[in-house]
C-alpha cells in the first residue's frame, strides 16, 4: 500500500525549513541554521536507507554502498540516477594478506573520496538567480558580493540533502562527510569523505 | 467597421513572421498593484516614464474591469460603479483590441493580473496566458529564493518566458 504526497507540497516543506531555519530560529547564525537542518536531513535518510535496504544483503564494500546510493537510492528520493560518479578510490580492502594491511590502511586515509554530481537535480530546479546586477538606488553593489549572497542562499538548500546522504551511509556502517557544490545551477555536486 | 478613417489611413502593421516576435510586451501586476514583471520584445514607441507607463496600465485595467462587470446584461447585481470587486466575480473581460495591437489579460483568483500585448491579428490568447500564469508558479512562486510582492528577477523565468513567446502565433 503505497501513500503519495503532492509534490508541491514537499517543494513547499523544503523551502520553508530553510526559511524558517535561517530567518526565524537561527537568525544571524547561518552555521547553527544549517547544522541544525542537517541534523534532520541525517535522520531522514537514516530512516529511508532502513526502509529501502530491507530485502537486501548486505554490501560487500564501500563502493558498493555509494553505488546503491547513486542508483536505487537517489531512483527513490529524485526519479532519476547520480549522472557521474568520481572517485579517487584506487584501492579496495583485502582483509587477508596481512602485512599489506597497515600500508593499505594509510593509503585509505588519503583515498575515499566520492564526487556524485547529479546534472539537474531536482529540490534545485526551480531555483533561479538574478539575471543582472541592479544598480539600485541606494548604491552601488560590486558584482562578487551579490554573486556571493545568492551562492550563500543557494547552499542553505543544500544541506538538508547533504544529511539524508549522511545519514544513509552511516546507516549502511560508513561513517562519512558530505558537503555540496553548486557552480552551476540546477547541477550539483555531492562530495562524500569517507572516515577510516 | 470604422467611422473616422479607413485602414489606408491607420495602415495595420506589417503581418508577423513565422520565426516569433508577435508579442509586443507584457506586465504582470500583484493584487496590490506593484508591477512584478514588465518584458518587452517590440516596442518602437514610448510616451511614458515607466513608473507612469505601470501605473496607467493597472488604472486602466482596473476601471475595464469595473466597467465591463457593471454593464454586464446577465448579472443581477445592481452595485455601485467604482466598488473593488474580488477577482473572479462579475463577468471577465479578457481582450481588446485596436487597428495595431491587440491587449490580452488575464487575472487569477489571487489576484496575479497578466497583460499581454501583441499583434492585432493574434488569435484568442487565453491559453497562452493560463500557460504563462503556469511558468509563473512553477519558476517564480516556487523559487525559494523569490520574495512574494517584489518584483521578479528569476533568469530562468525570463529565459522560458522568451521562448515561449517567440512561438506564440
């Protein structure tokens, strides 16, 4: 039995946590605001990732859990796949030969970094940023600054997804940390450490 | 049928091509009046300073409003000329047109008034506007960047809305 929801609906929801986060319950504490947001967006994927894994096996690596990520997970959340995954990881772990072990440990501090970019995604498709600076009356405002404010207000959005990824991996028994890039609006750039 | 001068005097202007540029421009109006977005693809004459130009546009599409709901045959409400009526009651007046343009309008019941103004020859608009008045929620309404009551200033909003328009025939 499968319940839906109006999709504007969530729209709305978003919009109005970061609103409401970073004009009403944090004002003039942007990092409290988009921890705070994060912190939901970490039990929210907590509690999918249970709920999408459950007539799975377990998964084998590392790789293989940002791969349901990318595909099954982010199918479920946004209708669509990760459209590029990056990754410098070069080594996988081989529990048995032992005495490589200590150098493959060191290589993995180094290593375990996944850039999943997501080339529309969706919760940003309908954000949309002034065209042109107005030079309005009240004076003259240096192209870096407003470039720099809608950067900032566009970011807030970003973490409460940042954490449902967060949440999903540590669910999955990898700790990890995420943050977001967007150069380029509506694509989107998920970069995911991996903690050792 | 004209009484005061034939279409050789007041020649229509030339007829559009097909590859776009029939919509002369366009306003969008809030129910308080403050104009949200005025675009403009064609406009060779300007008689006004803009401020003037939104003012007398929303004055003029309020006093038609107005007008055209109390002259209404069918209604049986006799209310006073000049009181403020909610959008969507009375009957709806959707165009006019002249020997050079044709004005389309189009008010929402939240009071979001789209004024389009194009070619003389243009067909019935409404769906076009019902289309634009979609862009308009789906780009601007929903953009968690826009604050509602100012005007809009959405990159995306202005991109799709020219390409819609250039197709409009």
């Amino acid at each position: 039995m499968v319940r839906e929801v109006s999709e504007s609906c969530m729209d709305s929801l978003l919009t109005e946590i970061v609103s409401s986060y970073c004009n009403r319950f944090y004002v003039n504490k942007p990092e409290l605001a988009a921890r705070r947001i994060e912190a939901i967006g970490y039990q929210v994927g907590h509690q999918l990732t249970e709920r999408y894994t459950i007539e799975r096996p377990r998964f084998s690596d590392h790789l293989e859990a940002i791969k349901f990520i990318c595909k099954d997970f982010w199918s479920e959340l946004f209708k669509k796949q990760i459209d590029n995954l990056k990754t410098n990881h070069r080594v996988s772990f081989r529990p048995q030969i032992l005495q490589l072990e200590v150098a493959i440990q060191t290589f993995w501090l180094l290593q375990g970094t996944f850039v999943l970019q997501d080339n529309k995604f969706r919760w940003l498709s309908h954000m949309s940023v002034d065209p042109s600076v107005d030079i309005s009356g009240a004076g003259q405002e240096p192209f870096a600054m407003s470039e720099n404010k809608s950067a900032q207000a566009t970011s807030m959005h970003l973490y409460f997804p940042c954490g449902i990824i967060r949440g999903a991996l540590s669910t999955l028994g990898i700790p990890c940390a995420v943050s977001a890039d967007t150069s380029n609006l509506p694509a989107c750039s998920f970069v995911i450490r991996i903690k050792v | 049928m004209q009484f005061f001068g034939g279409s050789e005097i007041s020649p229509s202007p030339p007829l559009p091509t097909a590859s776009g540029n029939n919509a002369h421009m366009m306003y969008i109006f809030n129910r308080n009046g403050v104009c949200l977005l005025y675009r403009e693809w064609n406009r060779p004459l300007r008689t006004l300073d803009s401020n003037q130009d939104h003012k007398l546009m929303f004055g003029l599409l309020f006093s038609l409003k107005s007008l055209t709901a109390k002259m209404d045959p069918s209604s049986a409400e006799k209310g006073n000329l000049g009181v403020p009526q909610l959008p969507g009651q009375g009957c709806s007046f959707h165009s006019f047109r002249t020997n050079t343009y044709k004005l389309s309008f189009m008010e929402s019941p939240s009071g979001i008034k789209i004024i389009l103004v194009t070619h003389p020859k243009a067909s019935d608009l409404r769906e076009s506007l019902k289309y634009i008045y979609n862009l308009y929620v789906e780009y601007v309404v929903k953009n968690p960047l826009y604050t509602p009551g100012t005007p809009i200033r959405s990159e995306l909003f202005n991109t799709t809305l020219d390409q819609y328009v250039r197709g409009l025939g």
